[in-house]
C-alpha cells in the first residue's frame, strides 16, 4: 500500500544507493538532490531520463534497477515526456514497476500536482516546491525513509526555487519546451570549457527556428549556476545599451548616466561584485552594433542572431529545425486532438520549424479542421495557413519574416532579386548552376558570378537561405529555401511581375535541359529540374517553349522509378496539352508514350489499354502504313497485354513491331534492337523460354556494338540473358553471367535503381538454382526490404521480389513466416490485376505450398484444387505455368517429398 510522503520508511536493505532519476527540465534539481544524499553518506548517482519514443516504458522504468540500490523517480512535467507518453501509459507502467519492484522505487514532485498522472499516487510522491529548501530536505529525506535533519555545512548547488542574486528581463520559461536536450548540453559545456574571457555561445539560425525559446530554456534550466542573469533584448542597438546600462544600480554600481553602460562592462570583467554572471543578448543581428557590449571575465554569454557574421567573433551555434520526433512530440503537446501520424504529416509539410508548428498546431486544436484539408490548402500554394500568436512566440511567422524581406528588399537590391527568382522555383535546394542559366532582365546579376556569390552569401549570412557549398568549398553551388519563407516571397511579388520571373525561369529550366534523358550521366540534372516544372509554370506556357524539359523529365522519371512523381507531372501536362494542342501533335503524342509508361510501370494496365489502343486506331486510320509513331503506339499496346495476361495478343503484336521496325529503323537501330527485345519478352511468358533465349542473346551482342557494354539497356539485355539461362536449366552459367550483371548494374546505375532491384532478384534465384539457398533467403530478404522502402510494398517490381522472399523462406527459413508472406502477396496481387491473373493464380499456388509446409495438407490440396483451373483459363492446359502446377498437385496428393514442388515465378512483363 503507497504511504504518503510524509511518513518515514524503515530502511531499505538495497544499501546505502539512491540512483536519482531526472529529466532534463529539471537538471537543477537533480544536482540539489544528489547534493543533499552524498552530504549523508549515500551514493547518489545522477541518471538522465530520456528514454526513446520507440521504447516501452514499462522496460525503460525497469531498466533503472539494473543499478541497484533504490530510484528516486524526480516528477517534472518533462520527465512524463508529454507528447509522446499518455497518461494511461503512465499509469500501467507506474502500477507494474512498483509491483515488480517492491520498495525499490521511491519519488519527489517538482512540478504542479496536476501535471500527475494518477499513476504517481503509488509512490506518495514528496512535493518539494512548496516550502524553502531545509524543508524540502526533509521532505526527501523522509521520503527514503532516512533521518530528517538537514545536513550541515554550506556550498554546493543552490537550491533551485532560490533566484540568482541579480535577474533581470528573462522571458518566463515557456511550458510546452520540447527536445533540444543535445543542443542544450553543447551550449553548456561549450561555455563551462571555454578559457576565461572568452566564454560566448552564438546561436545562429533563421527566424523562426527557436534561438530565444532555447536560450530563455537554457537560462531556467541553469540559473542556479549564476549569480547575475541578465537578458536583453539587441535587436536595436540604443536599447540594448539602454539595458545593459539598466544593470548598474542593481551590481551595485555608482556611476552617472553616462559611464553606466560602461561602469557595468567593466564590472562585468573583472567579476565584482560578481564572478557567475550569464548576458544574454538576444536577437543580435547587426554584430557591429553591439559586439562592444560583449564583456570578458568570469562570466558567459549567450548570444542570438539571424546574422552568421558573428562568425568573426566568436564560434557560431547552428540551431537547426526539429528533429521529426521532436516535432510530433511538440505538436501533439501544442494540439492533443491530433494524432501522431497527424502530427508527423504536419511536421513534414512545415518542415519541422518550431514556429510554425506552434502557431499551426494552435489554430488547429482551436479548430474543426482536419490536417488533410489544411495540408490541401498549403499545398495549394496559399499563406492563409491561419495561425495563432501563442504567448510563448509573440509575433505571427509572417510578420517576423515580412518585417526581415523588407529590410532586405531596401538595402541589398541584389539579394531580393535572386530570392524573388528562387521563390518562383520549387520549395526545397535551388542549384546555383540553374540560376546562372536566367537571362532577360536578370542578367546583371545572374549573367555575374561574382555579383551573384555576393548576393548569395548575403541571404545566407542572414538565414533567409541555407547553403550547400561548392567542391572546393569556396561558392555556394546550391540555396534551401523553406517552403513557408518561398510562400511569403512568392506571393510578395505582385501578379504581373510573377509571371516575369516565372518567363526568365523557364528559360533557365529549358537551357539546362541535356536533351538525353537516357543517358545516366544526366539523371542528377534532371532530378534538379523536374521538381521546378510545375513551380515555373511549365505547363501553362507555350508548349514549345517548355515541351522538351516536361517531356525529358517525364522519360527520367520513367527510367529512375520515380513513377509518382512523374505521373502526378504527366497528368497535369495532358489536362492543359489537351486544351493547347490538337490530338495528333507530335508533343500529345510523346506526352501519351510517357504518360503510359508511368501508368504501365505502377500496374495499371488496364487503363494503359484504354489510352493506347485508341491512339493506335486514330494513328492507322489516318496514316496506314507503319511510321515511327504507329510502331512506337503499338509496341506500347502490346506492354499493355503482356500486363493484362493476353499473352498471345501481345506475341502477334510484338512481332509486328518488330518486322515494321527493321524496315523503318534498321536491323541495328535502337529502336529495333528495344523491339526485338520485348518480342523476347513475350515468347518468355508464353514458355517459349528456347526462342526467347536464343533472340534475347542477339540483342545482348547487338546492343554491346551499338549501345557499348555499359548502356542500361545493353545491361537489361545482359539480365535478360541470365534469365534465359536459369529457366532453361544452365544453372551454373546463369549464375556467372547474373553475378557479372549484378555487379555492373550496381557500379552503373547505383544500388536503388529499379533495374538494378531486378538484378539483384535475379541474382538470387540463380543462387537458389545452384543450391544456394540460405545465401539465397537472405538477399532476397534484404532485397524485399529495400525495394518496399524504395517503391512501396504494392509496387509490380516489390511484389514480384515478395513472392521469391517468400518461397525461400518457405524452404531455407520459417515456415510460419513464408505462410504469411505468401498471403500478403497474393492478397496484393489480386488486388492489384485482378483474382483471375495468372499473377495471382500463381501466387495462391505458392500460398498452397506454404500452407503444406506447416503441416496444413488439406488447405493446401483445397487451395490448389481452386488454382488449377484457373490457371488453365488464364493461360490454357500446356502453359509450363499450368504444367507445374498440375505437378504439384499431383505431388500433394500423393504426399511427396517438398522438394519435388515447383514454385510458381513472376516474370517482368
């Protein structure tokens, strides 16, 4: 039963150990509490509370026994991690440690009762907040069960409700503080380390980002450290020194009006009548206007500023946004209606600036709206993201920054320019090499490199924008603006002057554009590019002067797997195209080939089908004969049925590609060669694996003369290649050829390239083949992780990498877990195509075999009673799909051995 605090406890038989637990708000008390327990003899070791979000707190409590001795849990609000931990929590965490643990845990209360959760009653927790600090002594004392006499002697920490002898100015604390707890840690020991006179931290940091909600938190947090603390306010030069003069009278200082200010510095110096003194000078951006208010000696300051000029003076501090834990903490503290994953979607669009999240997350707790519709409104391209002016950040983002552009605007004409030019461009990092490309008016500063750099480093000196520096370090190569910041620039610019910037911008875009969007040299341009297209206005503007870049991106983000970003672009273009263009214009066209290739890639065959086909149609009723248009329209419609498992249609079409393509293009033209590679792919899913092969290997040896070895699609025919060679049995060569390709495709295109996820599958499955099967599971689980984290669990190349993971683990892992994987995936694949795909079929075979290997023989005969014929409607009775499956059923019935089942495998369509 809990005994209430002020009952004395018999002594414990854990020792004389008393482990101190405390969070980092309340810092002070635990260097008071430690204090008190080692001057009466007990070990009192000093713990940080901070568990991980991730962590149970049940185990995260436990843990602190491990010590041994008994813990003294310090309640602060902070120690309850609010927003991250409910109080129900709480509770079951409090109830299960205490009856695990019986008399180990003790607690003090340093914070209002009501900040409790009810849990806390278990432990009777002493409130030390409410007498002075004798009493307080005896309240913890009492609370282990010890003698209440206050030990003797002086010195040590000062009690943490006693005020530094001198105070003046500091904000009071702010009590929805979250995180910081590394930063806050930097900023002291940097100070405590640093030789004498010299003992200032510099918080630099662009508005809005908490410089003063993190030096007011570190003022409170060590305050007992000091004797003087001190705040001013230095955004203006006169009234900060009117501040500092203000401190005279209270060091006790004589002197006149006018020697104050300096009377002070100089006290300050020499450390009398104080020695512990902190000087905060906040919101100092103009460094030459205070630097001489800076004092050496004993004591520390702390400085605040947008300004990174202070760099001449002393070490700068970057404050940098958030981190994403903090920022769900924060927001769920400032707004409890929302949820976590609100808060995170939040956060990410606000791109965790604290400001912003306060002001945000307090109109909307206030509010009925949702985060989804305010999400819409921001994405929208709107500042009427309405926010409230919280107590804790006294101005609203708008006006903070409003009020800094305006003075930018007035005294660095260049500067506002170029940030006028990055605000019409997407949220996010402007390459400097794309700047430079704008001509027109612009030219003056943008045509000058030198003129440029200057206006660059200017808004980077004063953390409008972040820079990512050159190779060698001298130039800023590239500038992040903050999409709140981009919203208020942008829209600060009246209608009629935006869409000149917008023109000079597009031209830059255009100019940029290599023009070879299949070539991997250039992928790094175009992933710079496309994200500008939109911003710029690319689509409203005249097709021919933006059509190639908005068509180029569209080819990259095909080849890259960057298929939502692309379509969501290739969407927007064939609304507007449709009401610009006619619909046999070669740019429609071109837009319809990418457009479909998207769709194509994500597994929408279906509505691939329903574009392509009537294009082709409108193609041949007005053309006839096969042209560069009809062939590419066709190949495209036979893709379509390869997805659509009309494998028959797609083999006739594919060879009519074919045979029009070495008339038009050359029986070595690129085109061609891509022809007679997907003719390939059509014989392989129709079990012609001999043909395939014996074709496939053409290419290969045609696109390494004409492509050269290293071109994707030489690597493609090279995978192709290795395919051929596992399923028609040459386990051993495939193996040596799949290992070469894997290799190159990762040297070439890089580990997260979609073709190189291919290789890799492949890969595996020839290790399989070879009789390596855990070297095997373990790739491919590795590879179906990735590939999930990359394209998404329900993506056609995930899926196809999901069913190998799960059939090796079914053979070479644990049979519970390939049961489960085997029904994720066909769940996801009838989803996707349909129950009646071959796909699917296939995948509900492979989830018969793994319900056979957990023993469960009749699921497993009645779920490949149900694959059988369906499979036989899919792909008719003498398919090799059809012919295994019959084999397994016939091997289930007759209870053979596992490894004489043959598993069914997705093929790239």
């Amino acid at each position: 039963m809990a005994q209430p605090a002020g009952t004395t406890h018999p002594q414990q038989p854990t020792g004389l150990r008393v482990t101190v637990s405390v969070a980092g708000d309340s810092r002070a008390w635990g260097d008071w509490i430690t204090d008190r327990l080692e001057r009466h003899g007990l070990r009192a070791p000093l713990h940080h509370w901070d568990p991980p979000a991730a962590m149970d707190l049940r185990s995260a409590l436990a843990g602190l026994t491990l010590s041994g001795g008994r813990i003294l849990l310090v309640f602060s609000t902070g120690y309850f991690q609010p927003g991250v931990r409910t109080g129900r929590e709480w509770d079951a965490a409090l109830a299960a440690v205490t009856a695990a643990y019986p008399g180990r845990f003790a607690a003090v209360s340093v914070t209002d009762p009501g900040n409790l959760p009810a849990g806390a009653a278990a432990l009777g927790p002493a409130q030390l907040t409410e007498a002075g600090a004798h009493h307080a002594e005896r309240l913890l004392l009492r609370r282990l069960g010890l003698p209440d006499t206050p030990a003797p002697g002086t010195g040590g920490p000062r009690f943490p409700l006693d005020a530094p002898a001198v105070r003046g100015g500091v904000p009071r604390r702010n009590p929805r503080f979250t995180g910081r707890a590394a930063l806050l840690a930097h900023m002291h020991r940097r100070l405590e380390r640093s030789v004498r006179g010299a003992a200032v931290c510099t918080l630099v940091g662009m508005a809005g980002v908490g410089k003063t909600q993190l030096a007011a938190e570190y003022v409170h947090r060590f305050a007992t450290e000091y004797d003087v603390v001190w705040w001013v306010n230095a955004a203006r030069a006169d009234r900060a020194r009117r501040k500092m003069a203000a401190l005279a009278p209270e060091l006790g200082l004589r002197a006149g009006p006018a020697e104050r200010l300096g009377a002070v510095v100089d006290a300050l110096r020499r450390g009398e009548p104080y020695r512990r003194w902190l000087l905060v000078l906040d919101g100092a951006d103009d460094p030459a206007a205070v630097a001489d208010l800076l004092p050496s000696g004993s004591g520390h300051t702390l400085v605040t500023s947008r300004n990174r000029a202070w760099a001449t003076h002393h070490t700068l501090l970057p404050v940098p946004v958030y981190g994403r834990p903090e920022s769900v903490a924060f927001v769920r503290r400032r707004a409890p209606r929302l949820t976590a994953a609100d808060a995170d979607r939040l956060a990410a669009a606000l791109e965790d600036l604290p400001l912003l999240l306060d002001q945000t997350a307090g109109w909307l707790n206030d509010s009925d709206m949702s985060v989804d519709r305010y999400l819409r409104l921001l994405e929208g391209g709107t500042t009427d993201a309405r926010t409230v002016v919280a107590d804790d950040y006294p101005k609203t983002f708008a006006a903070v920054w409003t009020a800094l552009l305006d003075r930018i605007a007035e005294t660095a004409p260049d500067a506002a320019e170029v940030l006028r030019l990055c605000a019409v461009l997407a949220p996010g990092t402007v390459p400097v090499a794309l700047l430079t490309r704008i001509r027109g008016d612009f030219t003056p500063v943008t045509g000058d490199p030198r003129r440029l750099q200057e206006a660059l480093r200017l808004l980077v000196r004063h953390s409008i924008v972040e820079a990512t520096g050159s190779a060698d370090g001298t130039e800023v190569a590239g500038v992040h603006l903050h999409r709140m910041v981009r919203l208020l620039v942008r829209e600060g610019i009246p209608a009629p002057e935006r869409e000149r910037y917008a023109r000079a911008v597009r031209g830059a875009l255009a100019a940029a554009d290599p023009g070879h969007p299949d070539d991997p040299a250039h992928w790094p341009t175009y992933a710079a590019l496309l994200p500008h297209l939109l911003p710029a206005g690319a689509l409203d503007a005249d097709p021919a002067e933006t059509a190639a870049p908005v068509l180029h991106c569209l080819r990259y983000a095909y080849l890259t797997g960057t298929q939502d970003t692309g379509l969501a672009l290739a969407r927007r273009a064939a609304l507007t195209w449709e009401r610009l263009l006619p619909e046999d214009h070669p740019y429609r066209l071109d837009l319809l080939h990418a457009h479909t290739n998207l769709l194509r890639a994500t597994g929408q065959y279906a509505a691939c089908e329903a574009l392509d086909r009537p294009a082709l149609e409108r193609l041949l009723g007005r053309r006839g004969s096969p042209d560069a248009e009809i062939l590419r329209a066709a190949a495209g419609l036979a893709a379509d049925l390869r997805g659509l498992a009309r494998y028959q249609e797609a083999l006739e079409l594919s060879r009519y590609v074919l045979d029009g393509s070495r008339q038009t293009f050359g029986e070595r033209g690129a085109r061609t060669l891509e022809a007679q590679n997907n003719l390939a792919v059509s014989l392989r899913l129709l079990g012609a694996h001999d043909e395939a092969a014996e074709l496939d290997l053409q290419t290969l040896r045609a696109r390494r003369e004409v492509l050269g070895p290293d071109h994707p699609w030489t690597l493609y025919s090279a995978l192709h290649h290795a395919t051929d060679l596992r399923l028609t049995g040459r386990i051993d060569q495939a193996l040596e050829t799949q290992e070469r390709n894997a290799r190159a495709h990762h040297r070439l295109l890089g580990a997260d390239h979609p073709q190189t996820l291919r290789a890799a599958h492949n890969l595996a499955l020839c290790r399989r083949g070879a009789g390596q099967g855990d070297r095997a599971r373990q790739g491919m689980a590795a590879l179906l992780e990735r590939a999930a984290l990359l394209l998404g669990r329900r993506d056609p190349l995930t899926l196809m990498i999901a069913s190998g993971a799960g059939c090796l683990e079914r053979e070479s892992g644990d049979p519970e877990r390939a049961l489960a994987m085997a029904e994720d995936t066909y769940r996801a694949y009838r989803d996707l195509l349909g129950p009646a795909h071959p796909y699917t079929v296939g995948s509900d075979a492979n989830h018969a075999l793994a319900l056979l290997a957990t023993g469960d023989r009749a699921a497993a005969l009645s779920t490949l009673a149900r694959a059988l014929p369906a499979m036989e409607i899919a792909v008719g009775p003498g398919h090799p799909w059809t012919v295994a499956l019959a084999h397994d059923t016939r091997a289930t019935e007759a209870d053979l051995p596992p490894y004489q089942l043959r598993d069914f495998e997705p093929l790239t369509i």
